[in-house]
C-alpha cells in the first residue's frame, strides 16, 4: 500500500498552538508522509528582538511595506528559522512522539531558487529607488530524490525559507506558500494544504463567516489581499502543476471543514455532473481515503443527509429508519498513478472515474433524491480498501451493516447487470536453499526452486478449478548467510462454486522441502440468481427505460465476495456506470452521458425495490 503525502504550509502564528502539532499527527498515523512548510514571521521577530536587531523594511509605491534582505542580512534569517522556528516545530512534534527532521530549504541545495529582478521601492525621502541587492526570488527546483529518502527516513520533514540561490551567492528569502506549492508539484504531493488564521479564503474579510467554499483557477483573486494573495497564487501553482487536491483551512487548523476553501482544478460541464467531477478529483489510492471520505460526507450533510465516517474509515450516509434496509456499497479507493482530472469530449478522464467512483457519485446521488418510504431504510457506504486484499472496508461492512439486499457499485456499464464474481485464492510462497554459487554443478537457486514449486503449485489448484483463472502477481529475491531465498505471490481467481478447502489441501501439498506456503486469502466467488426481489426491480426498471440488458458473471472480484462469506441469503448485484476494462489502466474516463443513464435506471431500481410486496424477503 502506497503512502500519501501531504504537503503542509503553517505560519508561525499558527505553530506557536498546539492544536496543529496534534493534527499532523494525527495525518501521520493514518500511515501518510508529511512535508511541513514553516514560514517564519513570528520567529523572525523573536529572533531580532533577542539579538537587539532592527528587522530591516522596504516601503514600496503602493504602500506595502516588505522586509528588506540585502547579502548581509541573510545570516540573520536562517539564524531566526534555525535557532527559534524550526526548533519549536521539533519540539512541538517530538513531544507527540513523532521523529522529525528540520532544516532551512537553503542546505545542501534541497530547494533551489531563482532571484527575483531588482525591486522597485521608496527612499526613506518617498523618491522612487531600485534596489539591486535584495535576496528574494522564487524556488524552481527541488532535490526530490534527497527529499524522499528524508520523508522515508522521518514521520515529519519540516522546511522553511531561505532556498539556495541556483546561480550562486546568498540565500533567497521565498514565501513560504509559494515554496509549498513548488514542492507539491516537484514531489507529486497528495494533498496540499495551506493553514492560515482566519476561516479559508473570505469573500468579506470584515466577515469571519464568508468562507468561499470552492474555488476554480481565476476565482480567488477577487477575494484576496495581502498575505492572502499568496495562498491564493500557491493553490494555483499546484492546481497548474500537478494532481493534488488543495485548500487553505483555517483558523489555524487543518481539521474544520466550515473553514475551508477547496480549490478544484475543473468544474463539471454541468450541475448534475459536479458531485462526479469532484468525486474523481480528489486523490484516494488505497489508504489514503479520508479525505475524499471527509468531502463527500460534507456534500451529504448539505443536503440533509445524515453521514459518519466509521471505525474503519468508511463514509456510511443514510436516509430513512424502517427495518427494510437496501445497502449501495462502492468503494473510495482507487489503485495508483493518478494524473489531473479533465473534461474532454463529454468524458471525465482521471483515475477511480470508472472504478469506481462513477457508482458511489451515483449512488449518493440517488440516495439524496430517493422517495424512502418509511418502512424502508436506504443506506450508501463508500468502503476502503476495496483495491487490495485488505477489504477492510467491506469485512467491517459485513460485521456492523446488516442489509436485506445489496447492490455493489462497480462497473457494469449503465446497460448490464452483474450477478457474481469469481473469488480469490491467494498464496504467499517462500522457497530457500543453502547459499552457494550459482555457478555449482547442478546448482539450484532459490528463484529456481520457487518458480518451479509456483508452477507444481498452479498445476494442483488448477486441477482442482480448471475455469480458475490464475497469475504470479509478485517475486522477490534475497541473498543471506547461510540461506538464500525467493518469495512469490500466486494468485487465482477461482469460479463460484469452487472447493476453496479442496484448493487449500492441493496447495500445501507442496510444503516442506525449503518451501513455505501461506494461505493469503480464500474468499469464495458468489452469484445470485437472476429471479430474486432485487434483481427483479432492475429487470423491471430496465424495461421500463426500454432497455435489453445483459446479464454478466465477471471473473475480477469485489466486495461482494467479502460480504457472501456469511450472508449466504441476502440478494446480491453489481452495478455502476462505465466500461469495466477501462479499469486500472491510463485510459480511464467516463461520458457524462453513460453516468446519467446509469444514475438513472439505479434510481428506479431502488424506488422499484422499496414498492416490491416481496422487497423486505430475502
């Protein structure tokens, strides 16, 4: 599983509360790196006070007054990051047990910039001056290569100003959110996030409630001034540059959503296409989830709709309390390499678009209209880790979620229906042989040996399953002392149906002899028939919008399969929007049109299911 990033700019005012300490944390234990941007405005004066030094200013024509930093002055700054910012943001980190590297962007060339032309300024006498010797500039390149071994190396790696000069000299002071956004871009960051003192980006600044909730490239500008400017050319240098998703949050927290302006690099060709676009917009490779959890439950909250995010981190949103419960189950992960969402020809392209956030935009969009009766309960879950063998969303599901029917958000396309997958068989298999050369006479390697017991293993199961469909999905190889060894992953797919006991026993058979055999996974394939209640209703909405649908098993897997391990009696099928083998490769993208129709034959199916007599019998 991947790890995410975050990129993180907090001002000093900020650092000098606790509360942002504990919120980095607290992204670090969700299992993401994070890069901390420290700017040092506060420090900076601390630091000139306690060495009885006057801060140095320029006054320019429109009346903004800047800090001055000729050659001479630059000692001074990074003294004022180095010996009060930055330490207070190690201690501050350390105290909460997290491992923390500081440093100035300047040292060993991690950041380097390029120097600003001269400024033009006011004399003490208000006559219009050049100033050739001020050291600020812009960063333009990272040492990102260093930078990932550190945030490999330290829960938290923590930068500020100055940066290197990449032509020479002293260092350039840079802002702090430009510098942010910069290593963003350069390091392919997650999430940027830009903490200010006041609640977002305001429409009123005299108005602490005016937070502008969502912003597009072009609209912050009218709403910012001073410091504000900043933030705002940060979140456009990022939406420009790369596929993070981005927000200024505040006051000084990353963690109240009603203070959050979240910029979106595109908007929907269309209102009903908009939940759709932001959904595919927002990056969530498995494990890293929570935010696109945390944004949709605030899109279902502005509608009334009551959504959690659960022990496990799944959004659950749901209408109605009656005991006939209809759960729509998708997923909120994607697999990785992301790249920024576009609309092109009437299709989204971005990764998850079809797989499969297209199916849990859908569903929430149809929860919110849904006419639920009131013995009837509608429930939608986006699950977690629906990508990897984990389905810790879906196990948890299984356990907390009783449904009397289930549809599974995957893609069908908006004209099919999916009755059942194939399941899961998956093996983790050692094979180790005393080190020698490989040269020996009749020498036999590890990764000999594993690829040929990976093979008598494949030949066993298969004969067991022969529809199975099955692939050596990993291998690596180490060197020891005494031994070396060769681990491989062998994975089947195995029809509904299938004896997984019989597969197991065929399996490890091949044990024993320097070879180890774990059993990953077992989950069985499952099928539901075609004349249930539930598949009824979409038979029955299918005609309604004069459609012939096909009826498909799919020999991938999905959570439906985690749920049938003990909900042997409760009707099952998938459905969702897009063309399934658009999955997981760099063609993914969904027509707005294909979305629609699927949108809306689901929503008949489910008002379909709720008026059946027999809706509430499995």
């Amino acid at each position: 599983m991947s790890r995410p990033l975050y990129v993180v700019k907090v001002g000093s005012a900020t650092l000098d509360r606790e509360t942002i300490h504990k919120e980095i944390a607290d992204v670090v234990a969700r299992g993401a790196r994070v890069l901390l941007v420290a700017g040092g405005a506060t420090g900076i004066a601390r630091h000139y006070a306690a060495v009885d030094r006057p801060v140095p200013t320029l006054r320019l024509a429109n009346g903004d007054e800047v800090r001055y930093c000729p050659p001479e002055e630059m000692d001074h700054l990074v003294d004022a990051y180095e010996r009060v910012t930055l330490p207070a943001v190690a201690h501050g980190l350390r105290a909460l047990g997290l491992k923390a590297f500081t440093a100035v962007a300047a040292r060993n060339g991690l950041v380097l910039g390029r120097a600003n032309r001269p400024l033009k300024a006011l004399s003490a006498e208000g006559r219009p001056v050049v100033v050739r010797d001020h050291r600020a500039g812009v960063p333009v390149e990272a040492d990102t290569e260093a930078l990932n071994a550190l945030l490999d190396a330290y829960d938290v790696v923590c930068l500020s100003p100055p940066v290197a000069d990449r032509d020479g000299g002293a260092a350039l002071n840079v802002d702090a959110d430009v510098l942010a956004a910069v290593l963003a871009v350069a390091l392919d960051a997650d999430h940027l996030r830009l903490v200010t003192g006041t609640a977002g980006l305001l429409t009123d600044p005299a108005d602490p409630d005016s937070t502008l909730t969502d912003a597009y490239p072009g609209d912050g500008a009218r709403y910012a001034g001073g410091r504000m400017r900043q933030k705002v050319r940060a979140a456009e240098i990022a939406l420009e540059g790369s596929s993070a998703d981005v927000a200024i949050t505040g006051p000084h927290t990353l963690g109240e959503p009603a203070g959050w302006t979240r910029f979106w690099r595109t908007r929907g060709p269309a209102d009903d296409l908009d939940l759709l676009t932001r959904a595919v917009s927002v990056p969530s490779v498995s494990g890293d989830e929570a935010e696109l959890a945390s944004c949709l439950a605030e899109w279902c909250r502005g509608r009334g709709i009551e959504a959690r995010i659960d022990e496990a981190g799944n959004l659950v949103a749901s209408r109605g309390t009656g005991p006939r419960a209809l759960l729509l189950l998708g997923h909120l992960d994607t697999v990785p390499h992301r790249w920024a969402v576009e609309w092109r020809d009437g299709e989204l392209w971005g990764r998850g678009s079809v797989d499969a956030k297209g199916s849990l935009a859908a569903f929430l969009e149809v929860l919110a209209d849904a006419d639920v009766p009131e013995d009837g309960r509608l429930v939608v879950v986006g699950a977690v880790e629906e990508e990897i063998s984990s389905s810790k969303g879906a196990f948890h599901v299984r356990d907390h979620y009783p449904a009397d029917a289930v549809v599974i958000g995957e893609p069908s396309g908006s004209q099919k229906l999916t009755l059942g997958y194939f399941g899961l068989f998956k093996l983790a298999v050692t094979a180790s042989v005393p080190t020698g050369h490989s040269a020996g006479l009749d020498a036999v390697s590890a990764p000999d040996r594993l690829t040929r017991v990976l093979g008598e293993i494949r030949a066993s199961v298969l004969a067991q399953a022969p529809e199975a469909l099955s692939a050596v999905i990993d291998i690596r190889c180490a060197r020891g002392r005494e031994r070396d060894r060769a681990d491989g992953t062998l994975n089947f797919r195995v029809p509904p149906g299938a004896d997984l006991d019989a597969l197991r026993a065929a399996a490890l058979g091949h044990a024993g002899d320097g070879v180890d055999i774990e059993v990953l996974r077992a989950t069985p394939g499952h099928q539901s028939g075609r004349s249930g209640p539930l598949a009824k209703a979409f038979t029955r909405a299918f005609a309604a919008a004069g459609i012939k649908p096909r009826f498909v098993v799919k020999k991938g897997t999905s959570d439906m399969n985690t749920l049938a391990t003990t909900w042997h009696d409760v009707p099952m099928v998938a459905y969702g929007p897009g063309d399934s083998a658009l999955d997981h490769t760099d063609e993914e993208r969904i027509g707005g049109e294909e979305y629609r129709a699927a949108r809306a034959l689901l929503a008949a199916a489910v008002d379909r299911w709720f008026a059946l007599a027999e809706g509430s019998r499995r």
